[in-house]
C-alpha cells in the first residue's frame, strides 16, 4: 500500500466511530481533526469534501458490521440453526463500533437529506435481507424449512425485531428488548423448521 | 390563552415538523426563523435556548403521535383485536408529522448527546410499552389471553418490529418490509389469544 493509500485509510477508519456516534451533521472539521490529528488541509488532500469522507466512513463501519453480524455462519451446516445463532450473535455482541449500528443510525441521519449516504443504506438493507433470505430458500431447498415459508418476510422480520430492539436496548440502557427479541425470533424459526430443535 | 401563550404554541407546532425531519444538528437557527417566521429575537422571547425549543417540540410530536397510535382503542373491546387494530393502524397510517417517527429519530439522533432529548425518549418508550402491557394483562384477567403470556416480552417485540419496520420501509421507499411485520405479529397475536380470532 502507498503511504498516500495508508493514510487514507487510517483516516477512514478514525472518522467511521464519530460519524456513527454523532451523525452527519453532528460531526465537525474539528472533531474530524481531532480523532485524525490532522489540519483542515491533510484531510482535504486525502477527500474533497466532508460528504466524500462521510461516504467512506459508512462503507468502512458497514463492512466491519457485516462481517461480525454475519462472517461466523458459513461454518453452521442447518438454516435454522444458522439463523438462530445469527440472531443469538446481534444480541449478545456489542456493535463493531461505538454508537450502535450504523446502517440504523445512517438510515434515520439521512432520511431527510443526503442521497449519497442514503443510496448506500438502502443497500446495506437490501444485501443483510437478500442474505438472510437466501438462508432461509438454502433451508427450504434442503427440506430444514417449511415450503409455505416467505422467505422475504422472515429476513424482514429478522433485521426489523433487532434493529428496532437494538434502538430500544441502547435507549433503556438494558439489554432486556434485545433478550425479548430473541425470544420471539427463536419461537418463530423454530415454527418454521420441519424438525423439532 | 394569553397571546405570548398563543405564540408559544405556535412556535412550538412549527419547529417540530422541522426538528423532526433534520435532526437537533440538522436543525439551523436559519431553518426554525423561515418555519416561525421570526427573527431570532423572537424566538428566544419565548425559549432560552434551541435545547429547551427541541424538547418542546419533541414532547409535542411525541404527543401527536401518541394519539395517532393509540386514541383509537378504547373502544375495541377484545385485548387481542384491539393489539391486531394497534398493528393495523401503525402500518396503514402515515406519521403523525413529517419525517418518520419522532421517537425512534430522537432515540438514535439523541443516543450520544443531548440528555434531555434522550431522556424524553426513553420516557417515550417506557410509557409506549406499560401502555401495550397492560393491554396484554387485561386480556389475561378478562381471559382473551393465554396465562403463559409474557406482557412485556409482546410489548417489547411489537414496539421494536413495528419500528424498525418503519425504517426499513422509509428506506425502500414501500410498505412491504411493514406489510411483513403486521404478517409475523398478527400471527404471534393469534398465537396468544385463547379463541380463534
């Protein structure tokens, strides 16, 4: 990697925790200059504008978010299981940076401005359900899931109950709505498994 | 009302469309003057500060939307079909005021700064969900719900689906991912009412 390369880099993956924790418009050149240690001028040098930063830091806390939440189920031979330990892993692991998830966070922060970050949260949705989703189609082809399931229901269920737990946990300050959440998924994968487990 | 009172609550229904489509940041001196169509004297005639104009706003949203979920149920005599009705109205009806629902905005625009807004979001929650519960309760005593029923377990999930429903249909730009929630809590409803609904 170029020194250039490094730097941007570096720079990317100091902003992705302070765009996440205070928002877009909730972060400033000089919290930016402070998590980075750099003047005004070596951050323009590596971004044109704090929106191309923002971009870049949101698809840098959206790959670190993806690999955790989903990076460990490939191991995992039953789709029921798979989506059980999916579901077992958002609850009990912190999120991959500080301020919770970013596809949430991003997702309300852009909801009335931004296209650019808004474009890459409405991504960020449609691959985490496409994922799921074709976890649920794998189980489905293997016999491990109903065929009357909707795919697309239950992958939208899925990232709706945690995600809306996950607000609910970090506001409570309790883990309680995201241990509820489970609960309810747990009961509903296991109504769609054809075997008892 | 006294006419600086009349001003007040003018000022108050304006900024909060405003706040709660760009967030506190978000949110200019600039944007709340062409809103109120005021001049910055004026405003802080009335409030002391853009804080305490946000939590007014916020406790005002908060009460409109209140009443758009749930002043329709007392009328609905079954615990159950007035929880479906709950879901039915949450998914069909469009915000109380621009900009999604204010809860979930303040809870994540809040959620590192900001303790007052927070607070009145937590409180948001906590009232949202005792509300559900004691829905739920009644319907144990009255015999419409299962015993095994955890109240606060079904509040929980349908504050948290309902929610992050919301965000992802807002993000899509369609009712579906909505559409899919009132499909999986309809049926967890049907699962804990003690007759067929």
């Amino acid at each position: 990697m170029r020194k250039g390369e490094a730097t941007r880099q570096r720079i990317i993956a100091q902003a992705a925790p302070i765009f996440n924790q205070r928002g877009f418009d909730g972060c400033s050149m000089q919290d930016l200059m402070q998590a980075t240690g750099l003047e005004k001028g070596g951050l323009y040098r590596h971004f044109p504008n704090k929106e191309h930063l923002a971009a870049e830091a949101f698809r840098f806390a959206l790959a670190q978010t993806v690999k955790l939440r989903t990076g460990h189920l490939d191991d995992i031979p039953n789709a029921v299981d798979k989506l059980k330990t999916f579901v077992q892993h958002f609850v009990e692991t912190p999120s991959a940076l500080p301020g919770g998830c970013p596809l949430m966070n991003t997702a309300i922060d852009s909801d009335d401005g931004n296209p650019t970050l808004r474009d890459l949260a409405r991504k960020g949705v449609h691959d985490w359900r496409t994922r799921l989703a074709r976890i649920v189609e794998a189980g489905i082809k293997a016999g491990e899931i109903h065929k009357s399931t909707d795919s697309r229901r239950i992958a939208n269920t899925l990232i709706a109950t945690l995600e809306g737990a996950l607000m609910i946990s970090r506001l409570d300050n309790s883990r309680q709505a995201l241990r509820d959440a489970q609960a309810t998924l747990d009961s509903i994968l296991t109504g769609i498994a054809t075997s008892r487990r």
